[in-house]
C-alpha cells in the first residue's frame, strides 16, 4: 500500500505527492474577478480564488494539464508556472500549442516518470468529451489521467478531467482497476446553449462510480467558477438518494490542507 497525499488548491488543481513526486493537475492560481472567454460566444466569471498561491507551492515535478485552451483549467498565473516543471503532460494539439517541456498523449498511449530515489510512475491517457456528441471541434481535445505505480493495492489513481459520462469514460471500467478518483464534476451549462452539460453531473458521476467501483472518488472542479450549475449542496442532495454502497465512496477534499490517501 502507498499513501499518496493530495492538497485541492481549488477548481480542477490538485497537488498529488507520492513516491518522491509533486505532480500538480491543472494549473489555476488567478485571483476572482476575471470573465473568461471560452470561445463561441460563452464565457464565465471566476468567483473565489486558490487556496494557496503558486508561489507558495515547493518544486513542481510535472503538471498533468487536462487542457490548456480553457481559463479554468489552465489561467494566466497557472501558465506562467508550466515553464518550472520538468514536463507538462497534455493533449497532443495543447502539446503542440504550448511547446516546449509539454508532451503529447493520445488516449490510452502511456509515459513514464522515473528518477532515481523515487517511485517510478507510468502516466496512461484516458478518454474524455467536453460536452454533447460532436461537441469536439467546439469544445477542443480534453484527456484524463490514470496513474499507475507498484505497490498500489486499490487500482490507479484517475482524473477525469473535463468530461460528460459517455461510452469513452464507460470504456474506462473495463480496461482500468480504479481505486481513487478524481472527478471533475459541476454540471457546467452555459445559457447559450440552453441544458446542453459540458462536464459530468451528479448523476453521472453516481453512475460511473457504479460502473468503476473506486474506494474513495473525490469531486473537484465543481465551483468558484458562474459556469458550474451543481455546487457541493447541489452534488450532496443528489448523493443523499444513491445507493450507500456508491454515497460512502464519494468524500471531500478540504482546501488548502493535504489529506493523505491509501491507494
């Protein structure tokens, strides 16, 4: 068993520390206050800000950036950190836009993080859809991450990333023995495109945590942002009335303080 300690520093960024490395996911440290264009006439207002500041954060190993065309994900602050991490882990076009340390994976294609002293961890690009079908070439390439160390005794650690449940993310169950999970949640809805959901609900989420069994899933990415439509109370309700077998795996991140995670 490894225990692996995970810090939300609010939104989609998480600092996962395990094996001797600080992996830092999505990077978002703006202050609120900011409207951000999310192309095609949406956009959204940040409303709180991060729970530490990037400058408070120790040495970055590696980033793992579900995508970097999207403020939320990837915002001003947070991009001017990718430069002083080894490697920034991405999709295969945000890895040809930003250049440089980013590394492209296409789903289900794997890298590997290894140096010496430390747990050597292999990287596996996961399917993920921002939206409705054909919504791709609107809402751009998103991917999720599952990681995969020896000595894990629950299954990989996942992220979703930016994702709506669909036969891609079902995929995932039957290749994958997940035990901890990272879920972007929130239900995003723009009233631009009326009830049209870009990231997964809480019904969705109930039902891949059926299909996937995790230990423990952790939602993230769910509010802070005028986009979300599903907030904790919201995402709390709706787990009241699941099956305890699927309500008890779902905890809580606190902001701002590691927690440490068997995995």
């Amino acid at each position: 068993m490894t225990d692996v300690r995970v810090t939300h520093i609010g939104g989609p960024t998480t600092l996962i520390e395990v094996g001797g490395w600080r992996l830092l996911t999505d990077p978002t440290f703006d202050p609120p206050g900011r409207r951000y264009s999310f192309g095609w006439g949406t956009s959204s207002r940040k409303t709180s800000g991060p729970a530490l500041a990037a400058a408070d954060l120790p040495p970055v190993d590696a980033v793992l950036l579900t995508h970097d065309h999207h403020g939320d994900n990837l915002d001003s602050a947070g991009r001017s950190l990718l430069p002083t991490a080894d490697v920034v882990l991405t999709t295969p076009s945000g890895a040809r836009r930003l250049s440089g340390n980013a590394r492209g994976l296409a789903p289900w294609s794997s890298t590997r993080l290894q140096a010496p002293g430390r747990t050597t961890i292999d990287v596996t690009a996961t399917p993920a859809r921002h939206g409705p079908p054909l919504s791709r070439p609107i809402t751009g390439d998103v991917t999720g991450f599952a990681l995969h160390w020896t000595g894990q005794e629950h299954g990989a650690l996942w992220i979703s990333g930016d994702t709506v449940l669909y036969d891609g993310v079902r995929h995932i169950a039957r290749r994958l023995n997940v035990g901890t999970a990272l879920l972007h949640m929130g239900g995003v809805r723009f009233p631009l495109t009326g009830p049209i959901r870009y990231t997964m609900t809480a019904t969705q989420a109930v039902e891949l945590c059926r299909l996937l069994t995790p230990r423990t899933a952790f939602p993230i990415h769910y509010e802070g942002w005028h986009h979300f439509r599903e907030n904790r109370e919201a995402i709390e309700r709706h787990l009241a009335s699941a099956p305890a077998e699927i309500r008890d795996r779902f905890c809580w991140l606190p902001a701002g303080t590691g927690i440490d995670v068997s995995v």
